[in-house]
C-alpha cells in the first residue's frame, strides 16, 4: 500500500506542476486512502485545493472585468446612437 500511496503522490506532483488542480487534487486523495498518516501528501493536497480555490477566484474577476468592459462599450453605442438621433432630428427641423 505504501508503494500505492508513493505513486498516486508522485502522480499528483507531476499533474500539480502541469496546472491540472482537478487531477492532481485527485491523486493525492487517492494516495491517502493508501496511507492516510502521509504528511507531505496532505500538505500537498491542500496547497493544490489553495492554487484551485485562487484559480476560481481570479477566474471571476476576470469575468467581472469582462463584464465591465461589455456593459462601457455598450453605453458608448447608445449614446452615439442617442447623439445620431437627435442630429438627424435637429436636421428635420
């Protein structure tokens, strides 16, 4: 069981190095199950549950920019069109 839980940790080092969270976070819950005591791998775990939590949270600000950036552009047009509107209106007149 020790020479599981070696691999399934060593597996989730390599997964952690390569940014992928949701496997490596994996590995090393499988490592434990083979041996619960592992200190390194619960260290482990937890620093990949940290950078995942991080990932997710810098995600949505991103996404809040994001928004924020669509929302400015889309006041830009209305006003422009509003601006066009009441030249075109002015002209009738």
């Amino acid at each position: 069981k020790i020479k599981k839980s070696e691999s399934y940790h060593n597996l989730g080092n390599s997964l952690l190095k390569e940014q992928k969270l949701d496997e490596a976070i994996e590995a090393y819950k499988n490592a434990l199950r083979n041996n619960p005591k592992d200190l390194d791998t619960k260290y482990n775990l937890a620093y990949a549950m940290r950078m995942k939590n991080q990932s997710q949270e810098q995600e949505k600000e991103e996404q809040k920019e994001e928004e924020k950036e669509e929302d400015k552009k889309e006041e830009k047009e209305e006003q422009e069109e509003e601006e066009k509107d009441k030249g075109e209106n002015q002209e009738e007149k």
